[in-house]
C-alpha cells in the first residue's frame, strides 16, 4: 500500500506541473502533505515533517547556492569563463571538447560534494557551449555524469566513505575498482549518451548568465581565471587529504577542516574573485556588487523548488516508507552484489536522496559481507552504484539540473534520469565482472 501511494503522489506531481502548469514548489507541497497524510502520518506531524525536509535542505545549501551564484557571475562577466574556455578549446578542439568536459568533472568532482561541484562547473559548461556553439547538454551531460560518478563510486565522498565503514572494506581498494568502474560508465553516460540529445533545446536561465564581455575589457589571464575559480576546490581537497593524514585533535587538523567547509572555501573564493575578477579588472566594488544581487535573483525559486524536493524526500523517510521497502527486499534470494544493488535502487526510486538509499541499503546489507564472503570492496560499489538509479522528481538533484538546464520535465527525464540510470547500470555490470576475476 504505502508504494502505491507514493506511485500515485509522484504520477500527481507529473499532472500537476505538466499538464496543470502549476509552479513545481507550490506543487512539491501539494504532494508532500497529500502522501504524509495519505500514509497514515498525524496532520500536524505531516507539517512538521515538511517544515524538517524544507529546513536540513536550504540548512546546508542556501549559503553554497547563494556563494556558488555570485561566485558563477563574477567568473562569467569578468572574462574569466572565456579565458578558461578559449584554453581548453584549443587544447582539446571543439571536436574533442566533450572529452574535456569529462576531464574537468573529474578533477573538480573528486574532492566536492556533487552539489558544490554542479555550482562550479556550470559557467563553464554555459560558456563553452556559448563559445563552441554545440548544444548545451551535449555539451554539460559529459561533465554532469563524471560528477555523479565521483559522488556514487569513489571514496571519500560522503556515501561512499560511510558505506566503506559500515563494511569494513579497503577504502584504497574502493577507490581503485571505483575508478576502473568509473571509466566506462562516464564514457557511456557521457559522451556517447550526450550525442543522443542534440534535438533537445536547452539555454541558461534568463538572468543567471550571461555571455556579453566586450572584446575590448580586459581579461583575467588563464592561470589567475582558473586558480579564483578553483579555489574552493583546492581547500576543500587539501581538508580531505587532512582527514586522511591528520590527527583529528590537532590544531592544524581543524584549521584545514575549517578553511575546507563547502561555505567557508566558497566564501574566500568570492573574496578572493571581488579583487582578482572584480577591481582589478577595473570595475568598481559597487558594480561587482549589483552584479551579485543579480546573480542570487536568478536563483531564489531554484533554491524553493529543493527545498520542496526536500521536503517530499523528508515526508517519505518519516513515513516508514523505507522500512516497508527493507521488508519487502529482505525476502528475497539474489546474489549479495545484485541484492545490495537493488536495495539502494529501490530506496533511491521511493526516497529521492542518493545518500539516504546508499547508507540505508548498506545497513540492510552489511551482515551479508560476514555471512556470504562477497567482496567487500565490490559490494560498496553495487550499493553506490544502485543508489544513483533512476533519479526522478522526488530528488533535489533532479531540479537542480532542470532548473539549471532550463528544461521540461519530460526533458529532464529523458537526460538526466537517463544519465543517472546509465552510470548505475554500468555500475552493477562492471562490480559483476570484476567479482568474477577478483
């Protein structure tokens, strides 16, 4: 019962945003309190519940949206998009561009949470499709899909990481067979499933960015372009090579914990992009101010609409609904790989949230690593690996593609769900290859 209500809430929220043109928060709502109350939750703890989903997801991503906007305007009209963009064009050539974009959600998605790492690729993914005139999701699907695979696959992102704890698996190991699983699952989700989208017309949203430097205004050079907007990156990645090599009591322990905090490493990149973007190409701090008002304008119903997919996540986590779901699974008699990899798929189908079906399905799962001598390391990917598939409107990351791709939600569906679901197949494929040789 519980799934067939939430299947019907979802099928609603389709009908309300597609067919009635309701705005999706007002319609997020809608169908969070009719599932909560539909389930069987007391109406006021229904309320409670959204007020909690609505709260922990603008808890931790307001100031990150906020900071990643300003910071994506000042690298846009300063020039400092162009110059990044004008360097990995000729590097690479317009024909090889989308082999670039690959490369670059690697190296920026390894040491961010995807969220972090979406805010900071994305001016460069509107510039070059801009500057090369290709489609934008041909052009940004490549760079998206190595972001995802990073955050499902490769430790120490969070889910990974825990779910490494939770089996007691080799994180140098997970790391390894995750990047052997990574290759071909962005090479497929990427490149080769980008080429299917085309026909698919998709432009920034008005008002969050804009491509209008003047020949004549000076540039920031390359190297300062990249190093301002790769600030973030690199604090956040020297706070990840401290948790492996630090005590975690000592002063300088903290300190890089700190300056590596999504909000604080974005903030000093801001500061930073005032001056090196900002005065010292000749604007004024009043103008690079007015800029950022604009920026974080152009994001406020982006920043509504996840809050309402985490509120709908948060109604079907209180709910029970994954519970009924872990009764289901546990009756079954699958392979361990198979099994650990249908238990996050179908958590992450009823829930939303990537990280909540991973660390609930390696919960359900962790007593098989003893019991049936499966490989640890593999079994950490088939979780991670199932947790990815089949994104869809109760995910916050699914609106935060759509809105920032500009899309219809059948557009949505058939990129970035399909993306999504790629790299998770691909995934499980791979962890049963690899269990055969290992």
């Amino acid at each position: 019962m519980p799934l067939l209500i939430v299947a019907l809430g979802i099928a609603s929220l389709l009908v309300l945003i597609m067919y009635f043109r309701i705005n999706a928060f007002i319609a997020l709502i809608c169908v969070a309190l009719g599932i909560g109350v539909a389930i069987g939750m007391q109406v006021m703890e229904v309320v409670t519940t959204i007020e909690k989903g609505i709260g922990d997801t603008l808890g931790s991503l307001a100031l990150i949206l906020g900071f990643g906007a300003m910071l994506g305007s000042l690298v846009a009209e300063s020039g400092a998009v162009q110059s990044i963009t004008d360097k990995l064009i000729a590097v690479f050539g317009v024909r090889r561009v989308q082999w670039a974009m690959v490369l670059t959600g690697f190296i920026v998605g390894l040491p961010l949470f995807y969220t972090v790492a979406f805010l900071m690729v994305i001016p460069i993914i509107f510039a070059v499709a801009a500057s090369t005139r290709l489609p934008l999701l041909y052009v940004g699907v490549p760079m998206i899909a190595s972001l995802s695979v990073t955050h499902g696959f490769l430790p120490p992102h969070p889910a990974p990481a825990a779910i490494v704890e939770f089996y007691g698996a080799d994180i140098h190991l997970t790391l390894l067979y995750g990047l052997i699983l990574a290759i071909p699952a962005v090479v497929l989700a990427g490149p080769l499933f980008a080429s299917t989208l085309k026909n698919i017309d998709a432009a920034p949203p008005k008002g969050l960015y804009k491509l209008d430097v003047a020949e004549d205004q000076p540039r920031p050079a390359f190297w300062v372009a990249v190093l301002t907007a790769l600030i973030p990156v690199l604090l956040m990645a020297l706070a990840a090579v401290a948790k492996m090599l630090l005590p975690h009591e000592g002063e300088l322990f903290l300190a890089f914990q700190f300056l590596g905090h999504p909000m604080v490493a974005l903030l000093l990149a801001l500061l930073v992009a005032v001056y090196t973007l900002g005065v010292r190409m000749g604007r004024t701090v009043r103008q690079v101010m007015e800029s950022m008002t604009e920026s974080v304008g152009a994001i406020a119903m982006i920043m509504l609409i996840i809050a309402g997919g985490g509120a709908l996540k948060q109604v079907l986590v209180d709910s029970g609904t994954s519970d009924y779901i872990v009764g289901l699974m546990k009756g079954t008699a699958v392979p361990p790989l198979v099994m650990a990899w249908s238990i996050a798929a179908a958590l992450r189908i009823a829930l939303g949230s990537a990280t909540v079906a991973a660390l609930t399905a390696a919960g359900i799962v962790a007593p098989m690593v003893a019991t049936t001598g499966v490989n640890a390391e593999l079994l950490v990917l088939a979780t991670g690996a199932g947790s990815l598939t089949c994104s869809q409107v109760n995910d916050t990351g699914f609106w935060l593609f759509k809105e920032y791709f500009n899309l219809s939600i059948g557009q949505t569906l058939r990129s970035w769900t399909l993306m999504e679901t790629i790299v998770s197949l691909v995934g499980l494929a791979g962890c049963l290859v690899l269990d055969i040789f290992i």
